[in-house]
C-alpha cells in the first residue's frame, strides 16, 4: 500500500535525511521519498505497518505528523 505523510517542522535537507532515515528503519516500508516542497513524504509499505509506528519514527527524530493518508 502507498502511504502519503504530511509532515511539519522540516526546513532543510538535513532533516529530509533524518525523516528518510527513520521511515526506512520500520519493517515493511520500502520506497521511501520525503518531499521539502510539499512538507510530506510518501511511502510503500506492507499490510502490517500502522500508522501509530510511521507516527512515532517521525515523532522521535522531531518532527510532526499532520496526517497520514
């Protein structure tokens, strides 16, 4: 399933690294791409990925999640 992230409090290409980083540590997420123009990022991830463990990789590497579409 294709995920799309709404995120807030990224303002430099640093934290796109550390976002990408924390989404691509979850189990079952692949094809991880974390847009600073759009404040989002959109990932694959298997049936079994919840949106509370997307939620808190985000969470603990400081940023905010908006929602989770």
């Amino acid at each position: 399933m294709i995920k799309k992230i709404s995120i807030e409090g990224m303002s430099c290409m640093h934290c796109v690294k550390h976002v990408t980083d924390a989404l691509n540590e979850i189990d079952g997420v692949s094809n991880v791409n974390v847009s600073l123009d759009t404040k989002s990022a959109t990932i694959e991830a298997d049936d079994k990925v919840k949106d509370e463990a997307i939620k808190a990789a985000i969470e603990d590497a400081g940023y905010e999640v908006v929602n989770i579409l």
